[in-house]
C-alpha cells in the first residue's frame, strides 16, 4: 500500500520557480504511513548527499525531483537514489514540468513500478501543528594529539560513547529520559504530552508562526550496572613518560534539533536524540579538519566551532551550520551563496549570516528588548493593501539602558530600531549603535561640532541618514513631507517600499520622531493608516 504524500508549501513554490533544468534530492519525515516532503537540494556536487546532516535529525532522503523544460524526464536517475532511502519502501520521484503553466506531477515506486500519487500540498502552520522540535545541548570534551588522523579518531570515539551511557532531561517539564524509561511523566505519553506541561513556543520566527521547541539537557552514566562482572582489585599501577607531548584540548558545546511527530511515543525518543548528537558530530568536525588542513596541522590556529541554526522563510524548516568563531560572515559568502543555490533559495538577501540565527525564547530571555511587539495585533478596517515590516527587529525606546533621554531621544531610538533591523536580517555585521557612538558619527563626518558628543540634543530624519549610510553603510532615501496629510499622499510609494525591501521607516517632524512598520493603503478611497512604532514609550519590557 502506498504512502499518502503531503508535500510543504515552501518546497512547491522553490520547484515551481526554478527557471533551468536541473536535479535533486528529496527530504521528509515519514509517520503513520505518511511521506512529509519538507526539504530539497540540488545535486550538482559531490556534496549534495552531507546537506542531511544539516537537517533537523528524522528529515532524511525520500527520493529526488527532475525540472525540465521539454516534458521529458529520465526515470533512470532514480537508480542510485533508492539505495541511499531508508525511511519509505517507496521513494519519491518528483517531475516538474517548467513552462506557461509550471506542471508538478508525483509518482511512487511501489513494488519496483511507477505508480502517480495524488500530493497535499501542506502549509507552513498545518506541518508544524503536526511537529515539534526537541533542541537537545550538551558539552563534550576533545582531547587527542594535534594531527588529522587523531582528531577524526578521538571524534569518531565520541560518538561510540553515546551507547546506552546517556540521559536526557527535559528541562522545564522535569522529565528524564533513559533507554526506553521515563520518568516524571507516564511511560505512554506522547511528545506532544510535553508541551501541555509548560509554554515552549518560540514566537521569533521570520513568518510570525509559533515553533514548539522543547529543550533538552544530555546526562552521562557514571555508576555501573549492579549485575556487571566485578573487577578485580589491584594495586594501582603508574606509568610516567617523560617526552614532549602537544595536545589539542577543546569543549565541544552540542546543539542539536530534531523534528518529531506529537504523537510519537516519548519512550522511542532516545534514539532519536542520540542520533541527533551524532549529526552534531558530524558537521562539527568537518569544520574543525577543514581548519586543520587550512592552517598546514598547526593546531594552535584551529578555531574553536560555533553552531548556529537558521529558519529562512523561503525554506521552511530549520538548517544548521558550524562556522569558526575566527571566519568573518564576509570570509564565508562564498560558502553561504552556495548553500542558497543548493537550496534553491534567493539570493536578494543573506539568510545564513549569523545575525540571522533563529531567535529562541530561552535565549532571548536575558535579552531585555522586545522583539516584533507588533505581531498578534489586529487588522484594520481600512479595506486596503496591507504591508507590513519583513522579518524581526528590536524594540528602542525611552529609558532604555539605564539613560534618561526622555524627551529628547525619540529619533536617536528610532535609528536604533532601524540599525537592529539591519543587523538582524544579516545586511550588516556591525550592533547596534550606542548614543555616544551616534553623536560621535555625526561630529566625525563634520555634521556636528565636538560639544555634540555627550549633549541631549535632537536628530532628525537627515542625522539618521548620515549614521546609517557612515557606520552601517546603508543608503537611505528621503521623502520630504510638509504636513500630515503630505504624508497621507505617500501610501502608494510607502506601500511598495514594504511590499518590495520590507525595512522599517523612520518619520520625524520637529522634536518628534516615529517608526512605520507597515500601511494599509486603499487605493480606491485614498486612505491610508500606519502601524506606528512609538519611541516616546518608557515602561518596562516584561510584557505579556
């Protein structure tokens, strides 16, 4: 009996605008007799069968897709990618048909035929209703002599380690996993039972859609079976070698995803979860050789391997990377732009700079700002074209950072919102900047005179221009408005400025200065209604 095929969004609308021929590969989830189709690749390097273990562990290879220009496909390709599928008896193959009126068409292998399968093309809230993700962080100590052989060898152990010598605790729920036992919950319960017994969602995503991440600690086994061999006692015995000796010493901080069903049972997780720390492994010592290689086996310039998990909203599910704590984003593009292209993704903006890692709720914590306290409000009643802000910003206002510039520092928080956007979509590595360093970037291009720095004097829309193109290097575009209702006759060209970049505006008049994320613009009526951003605020950031 063939699978029923439920393909997401986002992998049909990445197929479907592919432009060229080409070839790839296929990755899902599959659960009750049900093939989950999240992800793809492009195979135009011998690289193509490592972007698995980028993935959420579960999401493996269930079978390639062909885009064609011509209506003619080859099902020989299929060959050498059934032997690689392990998680369905009946690998997908995927024909698109480019054209006029782009074609997707479905066929299984069921019983080694071709047989057309009907597709449920799943949207991104409906997948991630159905799963959950377990974010699963642990440390792990390298130590091994500093050569290319001994470093994979001492990683490889690692994972050998992981065999029935581990415990995994869910940290808010107080739940322990072991082999096949729970406890602090009932043996039968689900994956999803978990989240009924406290808040996990993590709200930060680039479409505005709650994720459940469930976090996890890893345990290691220190005490012995009671029914093990007893030992012998002996002596204890010391060698002492006296030599020069080198060694690499490294901690290595794991953080590794899954991506679960919600009814699974909780007591098959473990293997999962071990699994997991193996792909974690994996990427991470692909770093750390290609590192060792690049500085000719001297181990002092290995850098140490940071993770960062990224949720691009073109792809819909989560990719993780390793990159060097010494590689500047710049000294990654190409590595980066590749990945866009092996993905399918645009390439009109980064989606794979650090900036751009995925917001976690636990993370953010400590993070005193509020990130997009728009999302959740209300539509308006304006019948119009609405544009909102694209992607996540943090919130500047008043009293912020222990300074009193109320009053006067409206646009100075304003810029700061904008900077934040910048830097959190990944056009900039620079933070964001303080007011010292704002007043100081205005003195330094001869805008303003020395006393500036330190004073509480006002900026306006131009000052913000000036830092933004100085110190983010951002050109910026002014519109010059005499009145309120000036303003009102903008909405065509504010309505396309979000549909298109998606930035957040700054508007200032006088001593005053706001933040527009977004219009509602009815073309017919000519009115038009703006989401405003208020920096004037001065309350505190524990908002419910």
């Amino acid at each position: 009996m063939k699978p029923t095929l439920k393909i997401s969004e986002t992998v049909i609308n990445r197929l479907t605008n592919v432009q060229e021929p080409c070839l790839g590969n296929l990755f899902g989830v599959f659960y009750n007799k049900t093939q989950y189709i999240i992800g793809l690749c492009l195979n135009f390097d011998d690289e193509h069968s490592q972007i698995v273990q980028h993935f959420p562990t579960e999401v493996e290879l269930c079978g390639i897709f062909e885009v064609s220009d011509s209506g003619k496909f080859d099902h020989t390709k299929l060959k050498d990618t059934i032997e690689n599928v392990i998680i369905t008896d009946n690998p997908l193959y995927l024909k698109v048909t480019i054209g006029a009126n782009t074609n997707v068409e479905a066929t299984l292998i069921v019983n080694n035929k071709l047989e057309m399968a009907n597709i449920e093309v799943l949207k991104e809230e409906d997948l991630y209703s159905q799963f959950l993700h377990i974010r699963l962080r642990a440390q792990l100590p390298l130590v091994c002599s500093p050569d290319e052989e001994n470093i994979e060898e001492a990683l490889h152990e690692l994972r050998q380690h992981f065999e029935d010598k581990m415990a995994f605790h869910f940290q808010k729920q107080h739940v322990f996993l072991l082999e096949n036992v729970v406890n602090g919950i009932s043996s039968d319960s689900t994956v999803g039972d978990l989240c009924k017994h406290t808040s996990s969602t993590n709200a930060f995503n680039k479409n505005n859609m709650a994720l459940d991440v469930l976090q996890a600690d890893m345990l290691k086994k220190v005490s012995q079976e009671m029914n093990t061999e007893a030992k012998k006692n002996h002596a204890p015995i010391l060698c002492v070698d006296k030599k020069k000796y080198e060694s690499l010493i490294m901690v290595l901080n794991l953080d590794a995803l899954s991506m679960i069903h919600r009814n699974f049972p909780l007591k098959n997780v473990y293997e999962i979860l071990i699994s997991s720390l193996y792909r974690n492994i994996v990427i991470i010592k692909r770093t750390i050789l290609r590192h060792f290689q690049q500085s000719g086996g001297d181990h002092s310039k290995i850098s140490y391997p940071e993770i960062f998990h990224f949720f691009p909203e073109e792809c819909g599910h989560f990719i993780t990377k390793v990159y060097a704590k010494n590689e500047s984003d710049c000294s990654l593009e190409r590595e980066r732009k590749k990945l866009h292209s092996r993905l399918l993704l645009p390439v009109t903006h980064p989606v794979f700079r650090r900036s751009n890692k995925f917001l976690f709720k636990e993370e953010n914590q400590h993070n005193t700002l509020l990130i997009n306290p728009h999302d959740g409000l209300k539509p308006t009643t304006n019948d119009g074209d609405i544009a909102l802000v694209k992607g996540i910003y943090k919130y500047y206002h008043y009293c912020q950072d222990r300074m009193d510039d109320d009053g006067w520092g409206c646009a100075y928080r304003s810029l700061q919102t904008l900077a934040s956007w910048f830097y959190l979509q990944g056009y900039t590595e620079k933070p964001v900047p303080t007011f010292k360093e704002i007043q100081k970037c205005l003195v330094d291009i001869g805008d303003k005179p020395s006393n500036f720095i330190g004073s509480k004097q006002w900026i306006g829309s131009t000052e913000v221009n000036f830092v933004l193109s100085s110190l983010l290097n951002i050109t910026c575009k002014i519109l010059y408005c005499s009145s309120g209702e000036d303003v009102a006759s903008k909405g065509s060209e504010l309505l396309n400025h979000f549909q298109t970049h998606g930035s957040p505006i700054m508007i200032g008049g006088g001593v005053l200065a706001h933040t527009i994320l977004g219009v509602d613009y009815n073309r017919q009526t000519g009115n038009i209604k703006f989401l405003i951003l208020d920096p004037h605020y001065t309350g505190g950031e524990n908002l419910q």
